[in-house]
C-alpha cells in the first residue's frame, strides 16, 4: 500500500475538497494509511476494508475537519481515543511543529501507533497507554494542551467530560460529528456550563460519498472545576445533564 496509484488516488480525494499539501506530507500521510490498513488485519483499528473507503470516508475527512481552524501558535495538542490515529496522526503529520499527545487506552492499538509514528519519523508524537479519565487528573496533562481532537469517540456530553480537563483556558476541542449534531448539542448544554466550555463554532462539509459531516469546536471559557472527569466508565453510564438512555454514536468512522 502507499504506491504511486495509491498516492495519485489520495492526492485527487483532497483535490475535490480544495486541499493541496505539500509532496513530502502527501507521501508521509500515504505511507501511514497503508501501515494502518496493514495492521487492521491483525488489530481491529478502522473500519476502511480498502483503500478507497479509507480515504474517501476517514482520511479526508481528518484533513478537510483539521484544515477548518488555524494551528498558528498553538504547541501542544491531545487526541482522545486515537484508535488507530484518525485524526492524531493525521495532525502530526500536517502540522509538524505540534506536539501531538495520543491518548488510548488499548494497548495492542497503542503499540501499533508508537510503531507506526516511530517508523514515519513523526518526532512530534507521544503515546500514553491509558484512559483520559486518569490521565486528565496528573499534572503534567491537566488544562495543559492548545487543542483537543477527538473523532468518533462518543456523544457530546460524554466527550466534554473525557477532553475538557485537557485544555487549558482558551484552548479549544475539535469533534467530528455526523447529522445528529444538534441533538447532541441540546443534550451536552449541561455539560458545557458545568466544565467551563462555549461553542466557538460548527463547520459542514460532505465527503465523496454525500455524507454530511460537521466538524464541531468548543472554546475552554474557565477552568473545569477538579473533580471532573469522574472515575473510568462514569462518564458514559451517566452524562452530565442526560437521564435519557445514551445512543450509539452517529457514524463518524
């Protein structure tokens, strides 16, 4: 995987949306979707069977959600529940003066992202095997990162309370979400108040295939107050502010 025909075919997907980047990235991010679709017959890690539905469906929309907002000036950014890198690797691969902190708790997934980084050259990447409910309590990650990304990972409300303790004031969170934003955002208003954040902004685009995609940010406001997140699994068995049955994230992989 990652030939010229792969390549020219992941360099026209990006043509459609408007996006050019330069060759040396183009070939890095195609190097890194044929190691990911290598590993995934081994570890579960995306849901693409092919090069095309991984490129179409994932890869463009990491690129397309990442190029919506500025990264002037910002240092260090958080990817919860990265999987199998979409869209952190994605962002360490494009913007290569940002530190770029992977956050999964599965192990065989994170071992194939410190190895695929490791044989990318991406010196910008650190992995941390664990879960953001802890890690979002030790010092050296609380409200300390420009940026939060998660992809795919879970409804809003329960996403507010596994990335907010990471950003520092000012700092903002990027979620790719799919047609039931709005719904997801009545349910996290709660949310939002109690952890100190404001919608900044909610971008749409659609891919190849028509779907509608939103990519949606929060600005951190003011601190979250210390004992969120809650302890590992409360967050998603309980939302703030959601007595309703939670429902299955909308298709965003």
């Amino acid at each position: 995987m990652g030939g010229r025909a792969e390549l020219e075919y992941l360099r026209r997907a990006l043509a459609r949306q408007g996006i050019e980047i330069p060759p040396a990235r183009l070939q890095c991010l195609a190097g890194y979707a044929g190691k990911l679709l290598e590993a995934n017959r081994r570890v579960n890690l995306t849901g693409a069977a092919n090069w095309e539905e991984l490129v179409d469906r994932q890869l463009v929309d990491c690129v397309v959600g990442l190029g919506l907002i500025s990264w002037d000036g910002v240092e260090l950014a958080v990817d919860v529940g990265s999987g199998g890198g979409l869209p952190g690797l994605v962002l360490a691969v494009l913007h290569p003066a940002v530190r770029v902190r992977l956050v999964e708790s599965r192990v065989r997934r994170a071992r194939f992202l410190q190895r695929c980084a490791a044989e990318l050259g991406l010196a910008n990447v650190e992995v941390a095997v664990g879960r953001a409910e802890e890690l979002a309590h030790r010092g050296e990650w609380r409200e300390a990162a420009d940026r939060v990304t998660a992809r795919g990972l879970a409804p809003l409300a329960v996403l507010l309370e596994l990335s907010l303790p990471f950003l520092a004031p000012g700092g903002r969170l990027l979620a790719w979400k799919g047609p039931a934003v709005v719904r997801e955002l009545e349910e996290a208003a709660v949310a939002l108040r109690v952890l100190g954040g404001r919608v900044a902004g909610r971008y749409g685009y659609r891919l190849a295939d028509g779907r509608e995609r939103w990519l949606l940010v929060v600005e951190k406001n003011s601190a979250t107050p210390p004992r969120y997140p809650r302890r590992p699994g409360v967050p998603e068995k309980k939302p703030l502010g959601w007595s309703r049955r939670l429902e299955e994230v909308d298709g965003a992989c």
